[in-house]
C-alpha cells in the first residue's frame, strides 16, 4: 500500500524518531522494496542580531553535522539493506515537508504530532504539513 515513505524526524529527539521509524517498519512489512526518505530540517536562525556573533559558515556546518547524525541514527534504527535515503532541509519545517514529499513523490508523510515530548496537541508545523500538502500524512502520538 505504501512503498515510498517521507520520514520527518528530529535529531533532538531520538526516542519519538525511533518509534516513528519503527511505525514505519511496521507499515511496509509486507511491501517488496520500500523506500525510506528520512528528513530532519534545520531551521535558519532568524534573530540578525545572534547570527552576527555566529562564524560565516555556522548554517553549513550545522547542515553537516545534522547529515552525519542522520546517518549514525538511521543505521542503528532501519534494517541491514533497507534502501533509506538521508535528507537534511535548511528552511522552514512544513515548507520543506511538503516540497520534499512532492519532489520525491511520496506515497505517505509520517511525523509526529509534536516534536515536544509530551506535548498536549499538534504543532504548528505538523498542522500546516497536513493542511498544504497534497500527500496523504499519517500523525503518531
């Protein structure tokens, strides 16, 4: 049913990834040759007054370590020869989403309802990928 999944996940938050990771094992269980696009975004620093104390390159290095955290976290999380592809966005959360599952033709968008442990409701952001985009979203609590 599903066989072209976008992952969503944040990097600061490993345990909810990893269950929405395992959520996803789980929904392509039966599916031949699953593609798993794991997405972290890296928002822009916004505030001109802290970026001009911050070195030349921050956002690129940051993008950097992000990709290679990425990777550290998906090999430990998905299976040995799952086809995964890594995706680090810079820009804004439901923004990148959305252009990503339609670039990358996605079959389904998974995220959480929050990257907030424990939060009571939907993020902004979670509520604007599911309203903009085109592609059905799964939510997980």
């Amino acid at each position: 049913m599903y066989k072209n999944l976008l992952i969503a996940i944040d990097l600061n938050n490993l345990d909810s990834a990893k269950y929405v990771v395992e959520t996803c094992l789980k929904l392509t269980a039966h599916e031949e040759n699953p593609v798993y696009r794991v997405v972290t975004i890296i928002e822009p620093m916004d505030d001109s007054f802290i970026s001009a104390f911050l070195p030349k390159n921050f956002d690129k290095s940051v993008v950097e370590e992000a990709n290679k955290a990425l990777h550290t976290f998906t090999e430990a999380s998905f299976p040995k020869g799952a086809k995964v592809q890594h995706i680090v966005a810079h820009g804004t959360i439901y923004e990148e989403i959305n252009r990503i599952a339609e670039e990358k033709n996605v079959d389904l968008i998974v995220m959480l309802a929050s990257s907030k442990p424990n939060a009571a409701g939907l993020s902004t952001n979670t509520v604007k990928v599911a309203r903009f985009s085109d592609k059905p979203v799964l939510v997980l609590r």
